[in-house]
C-alpha cells in the first residue's frame, strides 16, 4: 500500500499564478490584463500609525460614562492637531470643557471615556517582484500575476520578497560561501550559495547590497544574523550544512544573469507558505499548468530524501519493498528504493522522501 | 445521539499534526480486539486541505488487510454493519491535528488572578502569547498596539475578588475595546471572563455588538481560593469550536461520527481516567507528539491533564529550543563530532520534516533530546496542579503513581526499548515504584472516543491489546554520593530464588524479570534515599511485575543531575545509556 508524500516544486517550466497583496487596505494602481515589470508598482498602502489614547472622560470630566452626546468627531474622520475632538457645555457663562486632538491623525475608535487616534504615517510601494502579466485585481487589497517560470520553492526563508539578477558565487552546490566569494558581480544581485554561509560573507553580501541569497543550508547561529539583513535568504534542503541538491543547482546555473524573484515565505509552523525562487520565462510554448498534484508515492516519482545518511539525494523510485527494510540505527521501517542521479541504488524510508515536480 | 443498534464493529480514527492512525475494533470470540490498523500522512495542509483523504487512506490499508470493504463508492464509511461484512457498526474519531488556541491574558496582578488563568491555560491546547496587565507601567496604547499587533483568538480577562471593587477591570476592558475597534471583524477575539462577577454586566455592555462575550465563574474568587474548572471548560469548548471544528474536513469527519468528535488530548486524558478507575490506582499518560505533550495524570481519583501545547518532536522542535533553552537540549547528545549548534540545526531541521524519521545518530539523539526536554517543560507547568499532600511528598518532583503508560509514536517506536524509557525517565523524573506499560499499537489514544459509543469494547480493548507490561520501576529521591551503596534490594523469584543486589548510587540497573511474572522485592534505601516515602532511609517489600524490559531501578536520585562539565557529563550518560540497554 502506498503512501501520501509532500511534494516539493523544482521544475524549468510552469504556468503559475502568484498573488502580490498589499499588507493593510490602500490603493490598486494596475488594471486586468496589464504586463508588470519585476520593479512595476502595483500597489500603495499606509503602515500602521502611532496610537494615542485620549481620555475624554476624565478631561471633560464628565461624571457618566458615555461621550456620544459630547462628540465633535466622529470614528474615521481624520482630525488636525488641536481641533476639537468632544467639548462639554456648561451653565452660567462659563466657558465649555473642550478636548483637543493632541496629534494629526484618524480616530480610529471611540469607546464610553476614550477616543483612539492613529497618527499619520508613511505611503509604502509594493512592487510586483514578478515578470508576468495581471490576471486578477482585489481592490484596495492586491492583484493576480500570471507567469510562465521556472519554480523551486525552498524550506525556509526570512525576510521580504525580492527580485534582482541571479548570479553564481560558488562553482559547485556543496562549497561553502565565503567573504572572498561574495565580489563586485554580486552588487544587487540574487546570489546563490552553496552547502552553507559564513558570517562574513553575509556581511560582506550586505555590503554589496545584495537583493538575495540562495544557499543549500543555514547554520542555526546565523538565523537571527540572516533575519537582521535587508535582503532576504532561501534555504533549499535544511538547516545547517547541506549541499543545494542537483536538481535545483542545475536549474538556478541555467538562468544566471536572467532577473528572478524569491519569496522567503511565511515560517509560521500551521499555516507555513513555502520559500520560492521564480525565474520568469521568455518562452513562447505552453508549459504544462499548475495542477492539483497528486501526493501518492509511486513507481517511477523523482524524488529527494530529506533526511538520514543520504539526505540532499535526488533520484526516482525503482521498488517498493514488500517488507519494512532494517536501518543500522536499529530500526525497521516501510521503504522504497531508489535509483539516485548517479546511478546507486539505495533504500530508504518512505517517511524521509518528498516527491520533485 | 448513537444509532439504536447493538455496535460490534467500530472504527477509531486518531488524526495527529502529522499521522493519521486509523483503528478496527470488532467482536473475537464475544470479546471487543483490535483486529487492525493502517496509518497515513494527516492531510490538513495544502494541497490536500482535507483530513478526511487521510482517514480514508488508512482505512484502506485496512481493507487490504482485511479484505473487507469499509467504504462505498464515494467513499463514505459504510454504517452499520451488513450482514456480508461490508462496513462498521460506528465511526469515532479524534483530532489533535491543527494549531492550539493563541490566547492573551488580560489581568490586574501576576501572581494572582494572572496566575491562576496560567494553571488553567496549562491544561488547555492553548498557548500564551501575551498579557496585558494593568498592574504594570506601559501606557494604553503600548496594550491596544500588542493586541492589534497579536491578534489572539481569545482573551481570557481575570482578576478581581468577590465583592471587590470593580474600576480596574472597567480599565482594562476600555483597553481590549478600544483594541477590537481596531481589528476586522473577523479578526476579533472571543472575550473569556473569569474574573469579580460583580464586573460581569458591566463588561458585557462595554463590548456588546463587538465581541463575542463568554462569561464564567471567577477564577480567583478570594485570595487563597482558586477555582479553575469553568474556566479550564470554556477554553476546552473554545479550542472545539474555534480550533478543532474548523479543521479542513471536520464536518465530513464528524457527519460520519454519532458522538461528538473529541480533541485527541481529551480523549486519552478518558482512557487514562477510566485505566485509573477500573484498577483503583494512581496513572499517568504520557505522550508526546510532534507538536503537543501530554501529561494526563490521575492521583486519588483526581484528573489533571498538563498540556504542554506547542511543545513537540516535530512541528514544536523549535518551540522546546526556545523554551528549554538549546544548551539544556544539546546536552543529551553524545553523537560522535558533534556540537551545541549541530543539535539545535538537527532540530530545526526536523521541524520543517516533521514526518521525517531520524536514522543518524545525531538525527535519533536530538529527537530524544527534544523529547525529553518537551516532557520536562510540561512536567514543571503542570507540577503546581498535582495534589501535593501524601501523595506528592516532594513540592518539586511528580506524585507517587502507580502506573505510568507510555504512549505515542515517538516513546514507544525509538530505536530500542531503552532508549524510550530512557527518554521518559530523564524528561519525567518519576518517583517510588510503579508499574510502567506501553501503548504500542496507539489504540489507547482513541479509546476514550471510543467508549463514548461502547465502553466495553474499550475496556476490553484497554485490557487485551492496548497495553503491554513493560516492567516495573524503582525510582528513589535522594542526592548521589560517589562510592557508597544507594539502595540493598533482595528480589525473590516466584520459584523461591533469591538475587540480592546492592545499588550503586548514580546507576540505572535491569535486572530480569519476565513478563507475566511476579516477585517479591524487599528495598532497604540508605540514609540518602527515599523509596517514596517521604522518609529516607525507610525501607519497604512490594510485589513487582515483570515485562519485555524488566525491573528498572533508577538510582541517579531526585532531582535528576546532568553534570556541567562535557567530559563527565559525557561520561555519565554513557553509564545510564549502558545500564539500560541503549
């Protein structure tokens, strides 16, 4: 019996489809069926202002709760400082009670005794980051970008999307990427890594101003060095050392100096949205769709193994053994055998492979 | 409502973070076994987005076994069962797969009221993400930006004393108001209010109309009363609706189901009740999963389960890391080459292949290392619950139990037999002597979901095929003091034969006892050793049962001591290894 497997995408050609959304609420600028540019804007929005909470009650001091009968403004209005949010009247000639808006901003909530004002703040462009074409547009929230691309989507990634020119900093996937590999040609690049990274090669990538890395590994001593870096890190196959596996070297070497884009993702553990690296295409052909995938393991599937003594191997399925195959840690487990790139044949536990397409 | 026909045959799904394990139980010989099982990838995340595509795959699997026929041509479970075998009597499931409930504490002093919503959060699938106490000295704005900022799903506001005054919590609801105006509606959290029901009217107004509000009984009623229960419950009914019901696949799942589908802690902290009640003793379930622990506990007909939420072997790796702190993980690693940072990149590593199965040495060791870091983190937050008084003589330490059931993939399918009880000795630090069983089919996890529909085919499932005697325990407290004897045992055969031992402090000691055997074992502890007593130095004669390992005497004392130092420590835990049988 069969089993279901994840499926990692690394394929040279797809049709895909990519939502670009702007963080909060703002403005569409691109229309259905325009062709964006990586660099094309297609979006604004505002960041979140500063909050400050004004305590009406206790400044009108109003001896009830409750402001509604004092209110000159009201939830949404965008208010200037020192214009009158509330004002109290009050008898025999004496002047009114008045609160003052302490900032320029949007009240953004009232409740029975305070008043919330959110201060103005900073526009922000969100770029398309994909070569492709408008398929779909959400007011005031994103857009649809078709692309016919190359796909490898990583494991783990940090940072904010990103596009530039690839280019190669290391000749072979398992070298490690050193400060001397990181020169001029990656000045606002996507750099591709190999096995792993040292610390100063990450600084120095910073110092080229780098728009990305790609590296087979991460040591976990340099996660939060790589979470500090303005351009964002893809990870291939794991954390800590691991040569960036064939398939997806091979791929990444075929389109140096093209433009791509890489997504690190969203690392939240229930709700993860993978690492990728798009790398549009110039082709004419119709390259065969995103599909719903079929997860099953079968006779035949390319697959990599993520884990254990062959972990970073790709290869394809040749036989499923009848019976659990026995694994010198002293385990006995449900395998399948595999016929790796260079021809080996290995076993290995169906729990520790993930089907390539 | 469970349909009005005699249910022989049942299958019980068990739907974890990462596997599925589907279970058939029927009618031997008029007694309830467990006849087979299949297991499969749980298929909550995309592209499946379904959990019902694995159910239905682990059923298969026991089709082919069976060479019967569960399901019809749309692949529903066919109920109740027909006369040429075809289908099941009933469908029951649990579901542990999905995210816990984030909370955010909302309260006017620590170590009050804050306090005693933490014990109850301990025993929910909830994790804290954040409180906002009035008590400390950060403006409004600084509370409503972390709300905004965290978007809980529920937040639990405590505080208050019974007839106490009500101003401060009329601050801190203006402070979650004005916070939830600032959300989109679907957005909003679910209001919890255990705190001075004199506030209760006052709060509901306040955020009528913007939050769903779910009023209980004060959590802290007085200064020195604690009452937790109602509020443990509404977050138990939270975690259903909001967490468990909303899985993808649920209704489905539960449309085949006649009782209420339960969540996968609820339904063994059922099996370990009813294990406690039916034998008259004090037990505790251990298991830990790929993203929660569980410590389901019973002591004098008292349940606690502790739910260490986030924390895990899989998807909660990186969670323990934090948690734990990576040093007090690395430091039960004794793989070749190996440093701190190598564990700390196997266990991340591990999280983004939860599925994955360890087959280095430094792959295997690091998940046991989680492992028992996951069980000791849950342990210390869950300790302040268990009962203290004769049966909890030491405040630091877990209770007296009699039987302690070791359950879940990860214990019971290491490598060797040694290694998962060398797991949970390290992570649990038991104490006294108990009986130690293993759930090695997985069965005992449905079983308190399957009783809800025929409780004798849980027991006798529980009885004949849940549970497999592994030995007995001796785990004294005490301080290890090089060079003198921890405990002189004589242990007397049923045949008459005699082995008298004499324990060196700071050993584990198997010595053979077979499985269905029983002995009679005299312990005479030295003046440094407590047998459970709350004595040191007193000595006891206790009957003991044997099993696959054996009695298990585990004198390293209480609280266990991992050296500092890498080269002793290294070498002490290669002592332990060996005296287990790693």
């Amino acid at each position: 019996m069969r089993t279901f497997s994840t499926v990692t995408r690394i394929t040279p050609a797809t049709l895909l489809r990519r939502d670009r959304m702007l963080p909060r609420r703002g403005e569409v600028l691109v229309n259905m069926g325009d062709r964006v540019d990586a660099v094309d804007i297609i979006g604004t929005y505002r960041r979140p202002g500063r909050l400050v909470v004004v305590d009406a009650a206790s400044t009108l001091r109003l001896r009830k709760r409750g402001l509604s009968g004092y209110l000159q403004k009201q939830a949404g209005e965008t208010v200037a400082q020192g214009d009158v949010l509330a004002s109290q009247p009050r008898l025999r000639g004496l002047f009114p009670r008045v609160l003052r808006s302490p900032a320029r901003g949007q009240i953004v909530a009232i409740t029975d005794s305070q008043i919330v004002l959110e201060t103005e703040s900073d526009e922000v462009s969100v770029r398309a980051h994909i070569r492709g074409r408008i398929i779909s547009v959400m007011p005031e929230r994103g857009v649809a970008i078709e692309t016919v691309a190359s796909l490898i989507q990583g494991v783990w990634g940090v940072g904010e999307v990103s596009h530039g020119v690839l280019r190669a900093a290391v000749e072979v996937p398992d070298a490690i990427l050193t400060e001397a590999g990181v020169d001029v040609s990656c000045l606002g690049a996507i750099v591709v890594g190999g096995a792993g990274v040292t610390k100063e090669a990450l600084e120095q990538a910073e110092k080229m101003q780098a728009r990305g890395l790609i590296i087979g590994g991460l040591s976990s001593s340099l996660m939060d060095k790589a979470a500090s870096l303005p351009f964002p890190v893809l990870v291939t196959e794991g954390i800590g050392e691991h040569p960036v596996n064939a398939l997806v070297f091979d791929i990444l070497m075929q389109h140096l100096a093209e433009e791509v884009s890489l997504d690190p993702g969203d690392l939240n553990p229930w709700r993860p949205r993978r690492p990728e690296v798009v790398i549009p295409l110039s082709t004419a052909d119709a390259p065969p769709s995103e599909v719903e995938l079929d997860t099953m393991l079968n006779l035949g599937n390319t697959v990599r193994v993520v884990r254990g003594p062959h972990k970073g191997v790709t290869g394809s399925i040749v036989r499923f053994p009848e019976h659990p195959v026995y694994y010198e840690i002293g385990l006995s487990l449900e395998s399948a055998e595999i016929q790796t790139q260079s021809g080996e044949h290995i076993f290995v536990p169906v729990s520790n492979v993930e089907i390539v397409r | 409502m469970v349909d009005n026909y005699t249910i022989e045959s049942i299958l019980a799904a068990d739907c974890g973070t990462t596997t599925t394990r589907v279970f058939l139980l029927d009618l031997v010989d008029d007694q309830y076994r467990l006849v087979a099982q299949g297991a499969a990838p749980t298929t909550i995340a995309a592209p499946h987005n379904d959990i019902i595509i694995g159910v239905v795959q682990a059923i298969r699997q026991i089709e082919d076994l069976t060479q019967r026929k569960f399901l019809d041509t749309e692949t529903k479970v066919i109920r109740p069962e027909r006369t040429d075998g075809t289908g099941v009597d009933a469908f029951v499931a649990s579901v542990s797969a999905g995210a816990p409930l984030r909370l955010l504490l909302a309260g006017l002093i620590p170590e009050v009221s804050i306090a005693s919503a933490r014990r109850a959060v301990s025993q929910a699938n909830a994790l804290v993400e954040g409180s906002v106490l009035l008590s400390d000295s950060r403006r409004p704005e600084a509370h409503v930006d972390l709300i905004r900022r965290l978007k809980p799903e529920a937040i639990v506001m405590v505080g208050g004393t019974e007839g106490g005054a009500v101003d401060g919590l009329r601050a801190l609801a203006d402070i979650i108001t004005l916070a939830c105006q600032l959300l989109r509606r679907e957005n909003r959290p679910e209001l919890v209010f255990a705190g001075n029901i004199e506030a209760r009217s006052l709060i509901a107004e306040k955020v009528a109309g913007l939050m769903n509000f779910h009023p209980v009984d004060n959590a802290r009623p007085s200064l020195d009363e604690e009452e937790i229960g109602p509020l443990l419950e509404e977050l138990e009914h939270l975690y259903s609706d909001f967490k468990v019901a909303r899985v993808p696949g649920f209704g489905r799942l539960s449309a085949w189901s006649p009782v209420t589908v339960l969540p996968g802690s609820k339904s063994y902290s059922q099996t370990i009740q009813f294990l406690a009640e039916s034998l008259g003793l004090n037990v505790v379930g251990v298991s830990v999963g790929s993203t929660q622990t569980i410590l389901a506990s019973v002591v004098d007909g008292d349940a606690v389960t502790g739910i260490g939420a986030g924390w895990g072997v899989g998807l909660g790796a990186e969670r323990v890391l934090r948690d734990a702190a990576p040093e007090r993980v690395s430091r039960w690693v004794l793989a070749e080459d190996t440093t701190p940072t190598d564990v700390v990149d196997a266990a991340l590593t591990k999280a983004l292949y939860p599925y994955s199965i360890g087959l280095t040495p430094l792959e295997v060791e690091t998940e046991q290392a989680i492992g028992r870091e996951a069980l000791r983190l849950t342990a210390e937050r869950t300790r302040s619950l268990w009962p203290g008084g004769s049966y909890q003589p030491y405040a630091d330490l877990p209770p007296l139990w009699d039987l302690i059931v070791m359950s879940g993939k990860f214990l019971t399918s290491q490598p060797t037999l040694g290694q998962g009880v060398m797991t949970l000795l390290d992570g649990l630090q038991p104490i006294g002597v108990c009986t130690l069983v293993m759930d090695s089919t997985g069965v005992a996890e449905t079983l308190g979901v399957v009783a809800a529909v025929q409780p004798l085919a849980a027991a006798q499932v529980l009885e004949h095929d849940g549970l497999v005697t592994l030995g007995t325990l001796v785990c004294p407290v005490g301080t290890v003091r090089e060079g003198e004897v921890a405990m002189r045992a004589k242990l007397t055969y049923p045949d008459k034969e005699v082995l008298d031992l004499e324990i060196a402090p700071g050993t584990v000691e198997v010595i053979p006892l077979s499985p269905g055997q029983k002995a009679s074992l005299e312990l005479r502890p030295s003046r440094q050793f407590d047998i459970g007593w709350g004595y040191k130095g007193r000595g006891a004669v206790a009957e003991v049962e044997g099993g696959i390992l054996g009695l298990v005497i585990d004198a390293r004392g209480r609280p266990l001591q991992v050296p500092e130092d890498d080269e002793e420590r290294a070498r002490v835990l290669q002592r332990w290894r060996w005296g287990i049988g790693y």
